[in-house]
C-alpha cells in the first residue's frame, strides 16, 4: 500500500498504483488538514460571502450569485453540464493514474472538500471501479474540466464506470460492489473535483516513465547496430563527449561504450572506413539530448504531481483566492518537448534500421537480411511500417502548446491546450516502442548472419533475451506476430 501525502508522490509509485493496482491511504496529517480546509468553506457558506465556486456561478457566469439553498445543487450541476468528453475512453490506467493526482492534490487541504468524498475516491481507486473518462474535450485551462467531471460522476453514482472488464453504468457496478455513492455534493466540491490538471498530469506521467525505458532500450539497439554494422567507437571516446559538456550524451556515451566491453565486431577508424554515417556516429549526441529533455520533464511532471492547481484556493486564514493554478502551460510545453525528443528517438532508429537492410549501407550483410533474395523479401517491409510510424510522429509533434482559443464567453481567453500535447506524447511513445522493437528484431537478425559469438558479454543478453520470443527469419512468414512479440518484450521490460 502507497500513502498519499500531497508531498512526496513519485512516477514509479503513480506507475505503480495505476497499473499495478498497489492500493492507497492517507496520512492523518493529510486528513487533518482537509478537515480544516472544509471547515473554512463552511464558514464561508455560514457568514454568507460571496466566493466564487462556492456561492456563484462559473466561468463568464461568476457575477451571479447563488442562493444558500441551491449552492448543493449547484456542484451536481457542474459535474453534469461538464461532462461533454468526446472520443475514444482513455486507458484503465490513465484514470487510475488521473484518480490518484486528484486524491493527492486534494489532501493537501487548500481545496475545501469533504474527507469523505475523498474516501470515496480511494474506495473506487482500491475497488478497481474506474470510472469511463474520454480522452477529447480539455483545453487544459480551467485545467482538465471535461475529463475529470467524468471521472467524478459515479463518485454519486452517475456516469460509467468499468468494473470486472465491463463497462457498465455507475450505479449498477456501486451495486454488485455493495458500496453506497456519496449522498450529495456540497459547496465547492463539484468544483473541487474537477478544477486541476490531473488528466494531462497523468497521462504525461505515464509517457515519461515509458519514455525513459525505451531511451535505454533505444542505446541497447544502438550498440547492437554498432555490432552488426562494425561501427566505429573512436566517436564514443569519452574526451569527445566531455568537451561538449552535455550531461546526457555524456551518460549515453558512457553506456553504449559499457554495452560494447568485449566486441569482437566493432572497428576503429580507417580500419574498415574513416567515419560512420550520423545514425551510428551521433546516436550519443541525438539520445543524449533526449534523455536530458526527459529529466527536465520528470521533474515538472514529479511537481505538478504533487501540486494545488485548484481555484479558488482556500488558504489557511479563510482567504479564498481566486487566480490561474489551473492553468496547463507547464505540462503543456514540456508535454510538447518530450513529443519532440521521443519522436527523434524513433527517428534515428528507423535510419539504423535502414542502414541494416539496404544492401548498399550494411556492411556485406545479406539485401533484406534473407540469405534467399528475390524469392524472399525479407525485412524489406519492416522498414516500411517503421519509416509510417516515424513520418505520423512528425505529425503528431507539431506543438499544441502554441494554439489557444477563447472560450466561456471570453473570460477564460487563454488556454493551454495540455491535455492534447499530453496525449500526443504519448501516442508518439507508444509509436516509437513499435519502432524500437522492429530496429531490435532486424538487428538480431542482422547479427545472426554477422555471428552472435562475437558479441560483447552486455549485448549477447540482450541479443539472447529478444531470441528466446522472436526466432531467426529464414524465409518469407508473415511479419506481425514477431513484431508483436518484439514490443511485448519491451512493454514488460524484458530487457
């Protein structure tokens, strides 16, 4: 079990509630100080002060005041007017993840919620009752209203959820359960629940922890290739790396070198060519630039995780202040930057893998790594779903970040659009593991004509764990299932 605190919330423990389903608590500092934060909010409804959110209408609408009598009805109403989401359903362990940032930002105490409410939540969150959220629908400021007002309907039993592999409606799955939905809503809980960051938080969270895994899967492929195409490892001498004083493709250096102790195929220079083409020669300087973009990420990311992003926030001497913590721009732009360098990740790899079929670039190795040509094609093919991957990753890192447009009658007239440049990242993730497992199957192959005796100690396991699911290609077969089983290898992180 992981207890949240609202402080102290990491990537691998979020990665671990959201697919792992390790079951959550809170600390009883944490309930104190919710406790307190709704006794605030009370105090506001009871001296009768105007507060937006709690009292008031939303958005364009806050100039209205709303009767003590309606402001319950009014958070039911939010939640209901909100859920607008579009598209396709994000993941199980997206909206596990989007739950457990709520939770957490919530138990920080600047939000004025109910502990019970929040106990409800983790209930839901340890029950594996997860409720339906659509992936289109946030413009990422006044953070990811859409998609947590879904995520917060079956928490009163409305919406859907899905339990026990089935999607189903909220309040039946509350049924076979045998759990009660809350009662009701009270002031500013609707508004609590949905005023934050936590969708594209959790899906960013997500496609940086995978991203970082397929960086180091990315170098394991990198120097397999430098295997199979005898490359050059002058262009790894650390006193290069150290020059350009950039951390990452000084560790990325550092690791391909490890990765190739005891090579038998690798050359020096003028020994077979003077230079390697910039797929093989740069991977230090492309990867490394990568990682340092995702160390950056990680560390937004790991803030905004462990962040208040409600409005208005409710500090400690009653003041309730309205301001923009909502607001996405900072996942938004590193979303954007980590779209871009994982991209780049697949982009090189393609080229390796180019450079391994091409009979003009692969160093003597067979055309399409198939001894029988023409008759077979080989790898031919694999290089050409890689290369669509690759050119839909361009398209995909186009910046959301950039767009903006006016909505809730022009009061709120500056989005983020964070949501979509998180989903983006890590749809051009996902896209970049297929890539990754295609480079590390025609790799093999390439290394089984090159001969796996002669790889260094590091690269024969890697070599060995891939060959242990995908057999050597000795003739034509149909090509999908090896894929398949290439990127499972690298889901589980077998590697």
């Amino acid at each position: 079990m992981i207890e949240l605190t609202g402080d102290h919330l990491t990537i691998e423990q979020l990665v671990a509630i959201a697919r792992d389903k390790v079951s959550v608590s809170w600390s009883e500092q944490a309930r104190r100080r919710v406790v307190k934060s709704r006794e605030l909010v009370e105090n506001i409804v009871r001296d009768k002060r105007t507060v937006y959110g709690i009292n008031t209408g939303f958005g364009k609408l806050s100039d209205m005041r709303i009767e003590e009598a309606d402001v319950d009805k009014l958070q039911v109403n939010l939640l209901m007017s909100h859920a607008c989401g579009v598209g396709e359903p994000f993941s199980c362990d997206v909206v596990r993840a989007m739950m457990t940032l709520r939770i957490n930002a919530l138990i920080q105490g600047y939000s004025g919620i109910r502990p019970e409410t929040i106990e409800q939540m983790m209930l839901y969150l340890n029950e594996d009752i997860v409720p339906v959220v659509y992936e289109q629908g946030s413009l990422g400021a006044s953070g990811d209203l859409v998609p947590l007002a879904h995520m917060a309907l079956p928490l009163i039993g409305m919406g859907e959820v899905r339990y026990k592999g089935t999607i189903m409606d909220a309040g039946k799955a509350l049924k076979m359960a045998n759990i009660e939905p809350i009662d009701a809503l009270h002031a500013k809980e609707g508004l609590a629940l949905i005023n934050g960051t936590q969708a594209m938080s959790a899906v960013l969270a997500l496609a940086v922890y995978d991203a970082q895994y397929l960086l180091e899967v990315a170098n394991k492929n990198a120097a397999l290739v430098y295997e199979a195409l005898r490359g050059i490892v002058d262009a790894l001498d650390e006193r290069v790396h150290a020059v350009r004083k950039q951390p990452g493709q000084i560790a990325v250096a550092q690791t391909i070198r490890t990765l190739l102790e005891g090579s038998k195929n690798v050359t020096k220079q003028a020994q077979l060519r003077v230079q390697d083409a910039y797929a093989i020669r740069c991977t230090p300087q492309v990867h490394g630039a990568t990682m340092d973009a995702l160390d950056h990420a990680r560390l937004v990311v790991e803030r905004e995780m462990n962040a208040v992003t409600d409005n208005p926030v409710i500090m400690d001497n009653g003041d309730a202040i309205s301001a923009g913590n909502f607001h996405g721009q900072p996942i938004a732009l590193v979303a954007d930057y980590v779209a871009i360098a994982v991209a780049e990740l697949a982009n090189i790899a393609e080229r390796r893998l180019e450079r391994l079929v091409n009979p003009h670039l692969n160093e003597g190795l067979p055309p399409f790594l198939v001894q029988e040509k023409g008759l077979h094609s080989g790898f031919m093919i694999v290089q050409y779903a890689a290369a669509s991957l690759v050119s839909e990753n361009k398209s995909l890192a186009h910046p959301a970040s950039v767009d903006s447009i006016p909505s809730s009658g022009n009061q709120e007239d500056h989005v983020s659009m964070g949501t979509i440049a998180a989903r983006k990242a890590l749809s051009i993730t996902k896209h970049t593991r297929e890539v990754l497992a295609m480079e590390l199957m025609t790799v093999a192959q390439a290394l089984d004509f090159r001969g796996k005796e002669t790889l260094s100690p590091s690269n024969r396991k890697t070599y060995d764990a891939l060959r242990k699911h995908v057999p050597f290609v000795s003739e034509d077969r149909i090509m999908k299932p090896l894929i398949d089983a290439c990127t499972g290898v690298l889901k589980r992180r077998e590697l």
